[in-house]
C-alpha cells in the first residue's frame, strides 16, 4: 500500500486587532495498560469567508470563542450549542 501524504502549508493566525482570542478545545486522560493517556482534539465549524482560503479543504476551522466565553467554556452545564456562532475577530493568516 503506497500513502500519498498531501503537503500542508503553515499559517500563522492572528488578530489584525492584535488582541488574544480562545479556541474551543476538548482534553481528556485516560488510563491505557495503566498509564495516563493524554488526549486533545480542537472542535470545529464551518469556516468563515476570511478562514476559507486556509481551510480549503473541508471548509471548516477551529470554533473561536466569544471575547470573555472562556470561563463559560470551561462551565459543562452550558449546552455546547451556545457556542455555534464563531467570534467574528478580523483574523489574519499568513
């Protein structure tokens, strides 16, 4: 079996703002053979007219949280669901 690996490019995302934005993200550790596990994984959406460029492929990008919804992030008796919209920062890529 040959696997052809697609070349990705990195970008660097900022704010063209220059002020700091929080992504939604899930952790969790597990216990494996009875060691720790460490596990992370970014949650998505669709992605947005100025991340389509980056995001291409599948359309989709990191949900970036409202300015001070972190700590609500963090509170598991909100619904996921509150957070759908994404923060509409002016983010730049390059």
């Amino acid at each position: 079996m040959v696997l052809l690996l697609k070349k990705k490019t990195q970008f660097t995302i900022y704010s063209q703002e220059d002020e700091l934005f929080a992504m939604a993200g899930l952790y969790t550790t597990a216990l494996v053979a009875d060691q720790p596990y460490h596990s992370f994984t970014m949650v998505t959406t669709q992605a947005t007219d100025i991340m389509t460029y980056i995001h291409n492929t599948k359309n989709r990008m990191p949900v970036v949280l409202q300015k001070g919804a972190e700590a609500a992030w963090l509170d598991a008796s909100i619904p996921v669901s509150e957070f759908k919209d994404n923060y509409q920062a002016k983010l730049v890529g390059f």
